[in-house]
C-alpha cells in the first residue's frame, strides 16, 4: 500500500481508493473529488455532502461529486498541492489554513474585525471577495465558494476559565497561524500551531493547556471530553473556501460547470443559516455535556480587542504591504 507521504507522486489511478478507481472507470460521469478535514458531524462537513447530492440531482448523474471528510483522501497540508497538480479535483481550505503562502487569507480572521453576521452573509457577493479569488488564483488553484464557517470562537481550558486577558499568561494555546498568533502572544499565551484534527489529543496529552475552535467544532470533536470551560466569543470570522483544479474546472462542459456553480450558491447561502443555528445549539450542548461556558459581555469583547486586534492588524499590513490596505478597505465595505 502506498503511503500517504508518497500519495502525491503517484498516477492519478494509484492515487485513488480503489472504490473510486472502479466507479469511475464504470461510468462515463465526471467525477469530482473533493477533500476536506471536517469530521462528517461538523457542519460544513453536511454543507459539502449535501452540495454533493443537489449535483448529482440537478445533472441527473453526469457529475459524481466524491466527498472525502476527515482527511479520508489527504490531510490538510496535502489539499493545497494535490488539488494543484492535478491528483483530485478540489479541497477546501478554511481562510486562515492558507497562512504565509496567501497573507491576504488572514485579513478576515484579525481578531474583532470581521466578525458581523450580516457582513459575512454579504461576502459570498463582495467585492472583497472577488479580490481573494484573484489572489488564490495566483496559486494555481480555482476559488469556487467561500462556505461561511463561524463567528464564534471558543478558547477552552482545564484548569481555570480564559476570560480576562491576565488569564492567558503563560498558557500553552493552540495556535492558527503566525499571523493570528500575535494576539494570542500579545496577552502573555504561548501558541503552538496544531491542525484541527490534532487539538483534542494534544489537550489531552497535556502539549497544550487550552484550545482554540469555533463552538461547533467543539461539540463535533468532542472538547468537553478533555476541556472544563469554555469562553465564547466574536474573536474572528472563519470561511471555508472551495477550490478547485483550474484546468479540470476549465475543462468541464458549460452545462456541468453551471450546475456545479449554482449547486455551490446555495451552498454558500445554507452555510449562513446552518453556521448560526448549529452554533446556539452546540452552545447549550457544551453546557449539557459538563462545560462551563462563559460568553462574553461586550466590555469583555472590547477589553480583548484592546488588547489583541492592533498587533495582529500590524502584522497583517507588514504581510501584505501592496494589497492588504486595499483588501482591509474593500472588507470594511461590505
């Protein structure tokens, strides 16, 4: 069997589950595979499955949207690259997934900045947006969707709650990336960049003393298993971007990328209103299974911003000095 560290290097055919190689020599639909790290109870990871099925409906079989959840097919550092040279067809990356290879993805999660629901119901339609899809197509991938992830982080910990900037000094934090982490270290916390899949077991092992995630991520991977509180709050806004091979996509028969692009618009729409009501719910769940949970007040909120937002929006403008006050404008627009 080959391994994942040589995945990427193999023919397209070897590359695949063998189930996959056998549905797509079996039929003459267009298969399009798509990987992504959501475990199949988180939210989005919904979104995408039923974005699947409407394809599939809408182009009567012609196109087979493949969905391969919680790193089934490549973890999430391998997406940028397989989807690139052509091994699968797309993945997803969450904005600040891109860190230092696209800086302008961060501009969304600069703590206390771009956390209005209203403003990110608006941004699937934005110009902000289409300026991000120029940038990732830069990149050698195609931005298809942006799938509107949280509004509502949590920082969860074992010890003592995290709700006054003092009580992140000296903690071991999950970090995001080294854009964000600014913030993190700004209030005296120690960030270590852990890719999703890997929190809870770092929290429980003790590499970390807390965790950082959105409140339903929470529920879905299971943090009230290894963490005692939690404190909610609008720290950032987190998308999902849909990416997709550009000369796969370019390929495609105008009618099947039509279906494909409208089964995708609604996908964004649903993200809005799924993210939401998945939110209240897995907050009230938090409580049920045990955790404390402490959601900010708005003097809380701007204390934190105080404290956080200047040394991660300095970091961003040195990132992306040419286009990062132009985008910073266009976000501020929408």
């Amino acid at each position: 069997m080959a391994s994942r560290r040589n995945f990427l290097a193999l023919p397209l055919a070897a590359a695949l589950p063998l189930p996959a190689v056998r549905a797509a020599q079996a039929q003459s639909a267009t298969v399009m595979r798509l990987s992504h790290q959501y475990p199949p109870s988180h939210h989005i990871a919904g979104v995408l499955a039923r974005f699947a099925e409407e394809v599939k409906a809408r182009s009567n079989g012609a196109v087979d949207v493949q969905v391969f959840p919680a790193e089934q097919l490549a973890k999430v550092a391998e997406n940028f690259p397989g989807v690139a040279r052509g091994a699968f067809e797309a993945a997803v990356a969450t904005n600040f997934t891109w860190g230092n290879t696209i800086p302008e993805m961060s501009a969304q999660t600069i703590p206390f900045f771009f956390a209005g629901l209203d403003q990110n119901r608006r941004f699937p339609q934005s110009e902000a947006r289409k300026f991000l899809d120029g940038v990732t197509a830069r990149r050698a991938v195609r931005s298809v969707a942006w799938l509107f992830t949280t509004n509502r982080a949590i920082f969860t910990s074992q010890k003592a709650p995290l709700v006054n900037t003092a009580d992140f000094r000296g903690v071991k934090i999950r970090g995001i990336n080294s854009l964000i982490d600014n913030a993190l270290v700004a209030v005296g916390a120690a960030p270590a960049a852990t890719p999703a899949p890997e929190v809870v077991g770092a929290l429980q092992s003790g590499v970390l003393d807390a965790g950082l995630t959105d409140v339903s991520a929470a529920v879905s991977r299971r943090f009230y298993e290894v963490q005692k509180y939690g404190t909610v709050s609008p720290f950032f806004a987190v998308s999902t971007q849909v990416y997709v091979n550009p000369r796969w996509w370019d390929r495609l028969p105008a009618e099947q990328r039509g279906v494909i692009e409208a089964a995708l618009a609604r996908a964004e729409a649903e993200s809005v209103d799924v993210t939401v009501r998945t939110a209240d719910a897995a907050v009230g769940e938090l409580r049920e299974k045990g955790m404390t949970i402490t959601e900010q007040t708005p003097e809380q909120v701007a204390a934190w911003q105080a404290a956080m937002q200047k040394p991660v929006m300095d970091a961003f403008l040195k990132s992306a000095p040419e286009s990062g006050p132009r985008l910073l404008e266009l976000l501020r627009a929408v």
